[in-house]
C-alpha cells in the first residue's frame, strides 16, 4: 500500500487523500476502525508524523473521529461533515450513482441558495453594487469567449453574494466557487448555455437594481434551473462520462457525447 512519491503533493497530504478516497466510496465504512498509526506507517512507507497528520485532517473535515483509546473510527460523513467534503467528493467520487447523485445535489444547491441570494441581493445591497451588477450583465453580452463569460459570471454572483449581506451564504459561495474549479470542464458547456439562454442574467440584475427581490428571486430560479432541468434530463452514464472525461485532463464541457440535448 505504499503511496506514490509526489513531489508536488505533501505525503500527509497524498495519505489523507487515500483515505478520503476510500471512505468516500465506501471501502472503509461508517464504525470500521483503521489500523493503528504505526501499521499505517509501515503500511504507506512513511513515519507515523505523516500518518498522524493525515488522520488529523480526516478529522477535521468530518472523515473520522478518533476515540481514547480505541482508535481511530470511520464516521457516517452524512452525519458529521461539512461543506468542505463538496471539494473531496468532486475530487474522489468513483463513476456511477454516487457521482451522479454528487452533482446533481450540488446544482440543486445552487439553484436554492443563488434564488435567495438574489432576493437578499435586491433587498439589502447599496446602489454601488447593484450598479455593478448591470454592467457586468453588459460585459456578459460582449464576452470573447466561454472562459471569459464564465469568469463574468463568477464576478456577478460574488458581487450579488456581498450585497446579500449574508455571512453564511457567503462561505457557501466560497465553496461552490472552490467545487466548480474541480469540476470546470464538466460544467462549463451547461454554464454557458445557461447564461445565453437567460439573456446574461438580465432579468437578474434588472430586478435586484429596482430593488424587487421577488422578482430577483425568480429570475434565478428560472436562469439557473435550466442548468438543473438539463441535469435531470441527462443519464447518469452520461454525467459520469462527462466527470470522467473531465478527470482525465479533457475538456468534456466541450464534447457532444457529454452535452444534454435541448
């Protein structure tokens, strides 16, 4: 079991990834125990520091809980994580149900929590923001290309995020912003498209300027659910094709086979 020398990649960082890995996709399951630090050890080719570290972040992150005496337990990540597994599942999830199920719950996340930020947006931003939200909708419509307009995008949700004025929603964002990094490739083509068929958040930016954050709310929901509708529209062979493609270094947003058709 001795992990792979990357020099790149810390080792606590490579061995916490092995067990991420495993646990994420059920090798190790929710009150299975993991061998002791210095079976690990000898085990993975390494001191037992690195392994010590590498269960310390597992711990953190909700992965496992280490118990006095008795070791270190896998916990039920349903039960104990957090946001911040998001970025460890886009990362570790094998291709099939999990990785299909992963990604839809995540666009349905932003659906919800984009629809609110709106209203909020709408509600409680000053003129300075909501001013800036209508000229990035106009930068929108006169971007060069799909890298531009999605970096556009990610600007306008950031500014209506901060005119939301919500703390939380604000660290959500963070992590759906860190998730579509991992995930780029594969979501790029439904993030274009969405944008174009919404008319570049228009709508969006029109009601949070008059301040109606019931209209704002709904023109999210309407823009990014065709994202989801596509989503929903699609096989889970076809979405786990377009993670895989992605995973391996091509650019699935891009290719057919890995496109919803409209």
């Amino acid at each position: 079991m001795e992990i792979r020398q990357n020099k790149r990649a810390p080792l606590p960082d490579q061995v916490f990834a092995h067990f991420a890995h495993r646990i994420i996709n059920g090798d190790l399951k929710a009150g299975d125990s993991l061998p002791p630090e210095r079976e690990l050890a000898e085990q993975f080719g390494v001191n037992r520091h690195v392994v010590r570290e590498a269960i310390k972040r597992a711990q953190q992150v909700g992965l496992v809980t280490v118990v006095h005496g008795g070791g270190t337990k896998v916990l039920d990540v349903r039960e104990h994580a957090g946001l911040g597994l998001l970025e460890l599942l886009a990362q570790h999830a094998e291709e099939g149900t999990l990785t299909y199920k992963y990604w839809l719950s995540v666009v349905e996340m932003r659906v919800a929590i984009a629809a609110d930020i709106a209203r909020l947006c709408a509600e409680r931003a000053p003129r300075e923001i909501k001013d800036e939200l209508i000229d990035l909708v106009d930068a929108m419509r006169n971007a060069n290309d799909d890298i531009e307009l999605l970096e556009l995008d990610e600007q306008f949700w950031s500014r209506a995020t901060r005119g939301s004025d919500n703390f939380v929603y604000r660290l959500a964002f963070n992590t759906l912003l860190t998730v579509s990094e991992v995930m780029r490739d594969a979501s790029a083509w439904w993030t274009a498209q969405e944008l174009r068929n919404c008319d570049f958040n228009c709508a969006i930016a029109d009601a949070i300027s008059k301040g109606d954050g019931e209209a704002a709310r709904l023109a999210a929901r309407r823009s990014i659910g065709t994202t989801l509708e596509a989503l929903r529209a699609m096989s889970e062979a076809e979405v786990t094709h377009a993670i895989a493609e992605t995973r391996g270094g091509r650019n699935a947003g891009t290719e057919r086979a890995a496109r919803p058709e409209r």
